[in-house]
C-alpha cells in the first residue's frame, strides 16, 4: 500500500533523535529543549481557571473569539506598527499550524518556497506536505547567519511563491535590521512575491535592538502573512496557542483550512491568551531579564573554552556554538557530549546543511545547569585535544 508521496520526502527530527537518545540517562544537562523553562505566569493560569468555571468549554468560531481577535489586532497597531482590523487577524493552535496555513494557502505543485538554512526544522517538511518545493537560503556564520541579499536574489526562479523570514532566528539567534528588511521587502515587491515572517520570538531581543514587523514596512502588508505567539513570550509552550495576521483574501482560506483540521483554538487558551495581551507584561520583562543574565554566562564561558567560539545571540535563547576547531562534526560532537560529558545539545545539522560545524544550545535553563554544563563541556573539550 502506497502512503502520500510527500510523507516521504521528510527527514525525521534531527532534534527528536538526540532527545530520543538521552531517555533514560541520569543525571544529565540538556541544552537541547527550545522552550522556557518558567511556568505560565499566575494572572494567565487565574484566568484559563475562572474561564473553565465560566463554562467557556464549547466550540470557538473558526478564527477565534471577537474580543481575543480584537485584542490582538490592537497589539499589532500599537507594538507591531502592522495596521490590521480584527477581521485580519486568526488564532491558531501554536505557531506550528499557523505556519502549515500559510504554506498551504500559498502553495500550489511546483511552487517554490525560500526558506532559510539553517532554519526552524519544520520549514522543509512542510512546504513539502503544502505540496512546494523548499529552496534553501544559505546563512553563513562569516555573516552571523543574516541573509545576504545577493544570494536571496540568486533563489529566485520565475517559480518562486513566497520567502520565509524568521527573525530573531531558531537556532542561530540573528535577528535582522531594518536596512535588511527594506531590501528583502522591495524585493518581494519587485518579484511579486509574498512573505512568511514567522516572529515567534519577538520579545527576546538583546542590546537594545528593536525588533520590526516586515508587514509595517511600505506595501508590505498585503503581501505578508505575519505569525506570532505565545509559547516563548509568556511560557506558554503546552497551552498551543499563536496568531497569524494577513490581508483578508488570504483569511478567508485560512478559514477554510481552520474548517477542516482543528476547527478552532483551545477555548479555554484563548480566555488565558486574552488575559496575557491585556495584562501587565512585567512577566516577559522579567523573564528576557533571565534570558539576557544567562546568555552573558554562556557565551562567555563557551568562549572560554579552546575549541569553541560564540557569537552572542542578537535574540532568542540559543546559543549556535562554532565546533570547527575540534575536528568533529556536529552530530559526531553531539554525540560525543551526550555520551561522555551527559550533555543533550542539538547538532546544527538537524536545521540544514549550513549548520554544519556548529551545535545549538538553549539557554532556556536555570543558571546553575548554565554553568555545571560550561564545565562538563569544558573538560570534554580538553580530552579531545589531548588525543
């Protein structure tokens, strides 16, 4: 019996294997999950709580409920500068989905989608189950993994249908500015192409970098699907909850997607999710605090260490270590650390070829492991130089 063609062309999870691995080993330090490690915070669980106790246990109209919709079209007027009416706006469940719908809705056989390499593991996987073909960007570490213009120019054929934006970056943690964005977007207009801005990590932003919506950009809007959430800014991963602004033609696919797949998001996550964008947002100021103290020890400590270098992440909380020095590649590393040294790290392999040579590193942990793994990594690192 034959299953979908497309299924075939995905690769299984780089990441999942070395998590695969690790399972039953004891007294580990993983840097390998790439989601916060604080609970959501109190307000919001208050308010998944008193919506279980309101009954707001049935059915959501397909795009979300009026007033959470509205919410978020106000937080993308006021943070985003992305001019959108409630209408334009979809909740989903986790960002996972919403970047599915914009694959699907964009794609046709044959498309071409650019995606970024190395980029967020599910980017090729599902342009290949929207029925596209993925077209890797090359982000070179010489460059700090931002998009050279040249090189995106060079990807384009006449069947290209859209470029994926991810900024700040899984895994490698650049996070682009605005001179680069208004050369991607007058190239999206010149070729007519639309773009994915997948902006999951939007408030984990360091050294006083602004983060900017390519949507807010000059006749951007109504070419970009723009996705954004709540599992990093909030602590929100097991809630699946995310959003996706786009002009109202695409929306209402989207709609139809939404019809048959999921029907709707988590009722009760989007009563927690309303009360999130309407709360006070000391809670993602404290936890980028966290996330800033720990990339500082991180990245100092792993440039400490001969055989590594680091570049300090512009956002996010990844770390995209540079091994070549020790010889070994990035799986041949990972496993190593996870055997020897009982670090779980992620190979820079399992997001494309580019990341050969490097390993990612979530500092997504407490500061204490942060440091015990400095030091394991460390003395592994000096058993392979001595041999």
């Amino acid at each position: 019996m034959e299953f979908n063609v497309n299924l075939k062309k995905i690769k299984p999870s780089g990441i999942r294997k070395l998590f695969d691995l690790a399972q039953g080993k004891k007294d580990l330090v993983s840097f390998g999950i790439g989601e916060p490690d604080f609970i959501t915070p109190t307000h919001i669980r208050e308010a998944a709580k008193q919506a279980l106790n309101e009954g707001y246990t049935r059915y959501t109209p397909n795009l979300g409920f009026p007033e959470f919709r509205e919410a978020l079209a106000n937080k993308l007027k006021q943070k985003n500068k992305i001019s959108v009416t409630p209408d334009e706006v979809v909740v989903t469940s986790g960002g996972t989905e919403a970047l599915f719908f914009a694959f699907y809705t964009l794609t046709n056989p044959g498309d071409e989608i650019i995606i970024p390499d190395p980029g967020f593991v599910t980017y090729e996987s599902q342009v290949y189950l929207a029925g596209g073909t993925p077209v890797h960007l090359p982000l070179r570490g010489e460059n700090n993994f931002h998009p050279d213009l040249e090189e995106l120019k060079n990807c384009i054929t006449p069947k290209t249908r859209a470029i994926l934006l991810n900024s700040p970056s899984n895994p490698t943690g650049a996070a682009f500015n605005e001179d680069e964005l208004l050369a991607i977007a007058q190239l999206a207009r010149e070729k007519d192409l639309f773009v994915i801005s997948d902006e999951l990590y939007e408030d984990i932003i360091y050294d006083g970098r602004e983060h900017i919506s390519i949507a807010s950009l000059p006749g951007m809007k109504e070419r970009t699907i723009s996705i954004f959430g709540f599992s990093k800014s909030y602590a929100m991963t097991g809630w699946r909850l995310a959003y996706l602004a786009a002009s109202l033609n695409l929306v209402k696919e989207i709609a139809k997607l939404l019809q048959n797949t999921s029907v709707c998001a988590n009722s009760i996550a989007q009563r927690a999710g309303l009360a999130a964008i309407r709360g006070s947002q000391d809670c993602v100021k404290e936890m980028f605090t966290s996330y800033n103290e720990r990339r500082n020890v991180l990245v100092k400590g792993l440039n400490e260490i001969k055989g590594l270098s680091c570049h300090a992440p512009e956002g996010t909380f990844y770390a995209f270590v540079n091994i070549k020095e020790t010889g070994m590649s990035a799986e041949e590393l990972s496993m190593y650390l996870l055997e020897e040294c009982k670090i779980v790290t992620v190979p820079g392999t399992a997001f494309g070829a580019q990341g050969e040579g490097y390993i990612r590193l979530s500092f997504a942990t407490s500061l204490e492991d942060i440091k015990e793994g400095i030091r394991r990594i460390k003395k592994g690192i000096e058993k392979i130089s001595s041999r």
